[in-house]
C-alpha cells in the first residue's frame, strides 16, 4: 500500500458500534458519511448498492442496520477498496457485504458484478469538485474522492440510476450550490423526491444538501425543513448529536 495510505488504528463510528480501519491522512471518514447513512431507508430485504464507497462506512453501517440486506461496496481506488475488504470481517458482515473494485462507469464491470438494475437502495457522496474548478489535492487518494470526471454530477448520477432497479431507492449528499445538478440529473428518472437543506448553524446558509427519492415514481417533490448541525457554542444540536452517535434516521418512513 502506498505511503500516503499507511493506515492509522482502528477508528470506531456511531459509539464505536461500526469499526473502520482507514488512511492516517489523506481523505477520511467525515459528517457526510454519517449523514448519508442515516439519510437511508430501512431496508428488509434486497441488495444496497454504496457506490464510491471509499473505505465502506456507509455500507458497513446499512449492512447492520439492515439484517436482512446484502450489500456491494463499489470503489474504483484500489487502496480504499483494500481497506474496505479489510473492515467487511471487521464488523462480522462477510456473509452479507462484498467489495467490488470497479468503475462506476465501466458498464462490463457493472454487468459482471450482477449490479444492473439490481439494487433496492443506492447510496451515493459523489466527489465534490468538477473538473478543473479548484487545485486538486497533491495526495492522489484525496483528489479521486474529492474531484468528479468530466460529466460531472450529472454523470454520475445516472451511473448510479442505472443500479437500481424500477422504484428503487436513491439517496445522495452533496453541496447545497449544486443542487440544481442534482436536480437535472434526476429530473425525468427520480420522482417523490424529498430535499434536506443541512446547515452549519442556525441562520448560516446550507453547505450539503441530502436528496433521496425512487425510480420511476411520479410523486411530487418535497423541499423539507433543514438540519442544523451545531449550535452556537460549537457543540452538535440535540438531533445531530443523536445521529452522529445513534445513527438516528433523519427521515420519517
């Protein structure tokens, strides 16, 4: 493994209920990991598709909420899907999570792992930055997770669509000033769409935005109440706290 890999003790998410062995630096498991995952919805049964699931948080953390479902942790660096194999025993989940090292947009790659219109739930932090739009980070691992190809959202988004089967679920976070490219992406695929603004703090603009909705259905879109994630003195509101340490649902099913 690379230098800029070398994997620092195991990290330990939602009380430490959820074990992760990940980079010393580079890019790491962060707030939008957390909020993805509780952003999902409970599964019974079915496959969950992570997709860009760097060291397989998300998915690890949907495989133990969810007893019943299987779960495919997609990932193109082959360093991050090294370490997701890794955390797969570590959390006692071989029987039901496998990694997949692939393309998101390498169709034979999808259509060999059985992944096509396969999924009941796609979960998805599509990297942040397009093409060219800032300086990428001069560690190669934290430039992959943080800077889309060309295409942008848009392709990405319909990658992952093209996972899900026919009312299949789509949840994905990203920044709040792209919202209208996520929005483009899914118009005309996605239908009852709900919208969470996530912001900073009470009276700051939002910087995430958390979109779900189901493939295929003409319900109607629903713009929601924000969440607000720390209080004024820095600390996690009431509600963040118990979603970053619970993994309480953010959405009412």
């Amino acid at each position: 493994m690379a230098a800029n890999c070398a994997v620092a003790e195991v990290d330990g998410l939602f009380d430490g209920s959820l074990r992760l062995r990940q980079p010393a630096r580079g890019h790491r498991v962060g707030a939008d990991a957390v909020l993805l995952a509780a952003a999902a919805p409970k599964v019974t049964g079915g496959l969950i598709v992570d997709v860009g699931a760097g060291v397989g948080a998300v998915g690890l953390a949907l495989a133990m909420w969810n007893p019943r479902a299987r779960v495919v942790l997609l990932e193109k660096n082959p360093a991050a899907a090294a370490l997701a194999r890794e955390n797969i025993p570590l959390n006692g989940l071989e029987d039901r999570v496998r990694a997949v090292e692939a393309d998101l947009f390498d169709v034979t790659a999808r259509k060999a792992a059985n992944l096509s219109e396969a999924a009941d739930l796609v979960v998805t932090n599509p990297p942040f930055l397009a093409p060219g739009a800032a300086r990428a980070s001069p560690d190669p691992d934290r430039a992959m997770a943080h800077v889309l190809e060309e295409g942008g959202v848009e392709k990405w988004l319909r990658a992952a669509l093209s996972l899900l089967r026919p009312n299949g679920c789509l949840v994905a976070i990203h920044r709040a000033d792209a919202l209208g490219d996520l929005l483009a992406a899914t118009s005309g695929r996605l239908g009852a769409l709900r919208v969470l603004p996530v912001f900073p703090r009470e009276g700051e603009k939002a910087m995430r935005v958390i979109l779900r909705g189901r493939k295929g259905s003409k319900g109607p879109l629903a713009l929601l109440p924000g969440l607000v994630l720390h209080q004024a003195d820095g600390r996690f509101t009431p509600l963040a706290d118990d979603i970053h340490r619970h993994g309480r649902r953010i959405f009412e099913d």
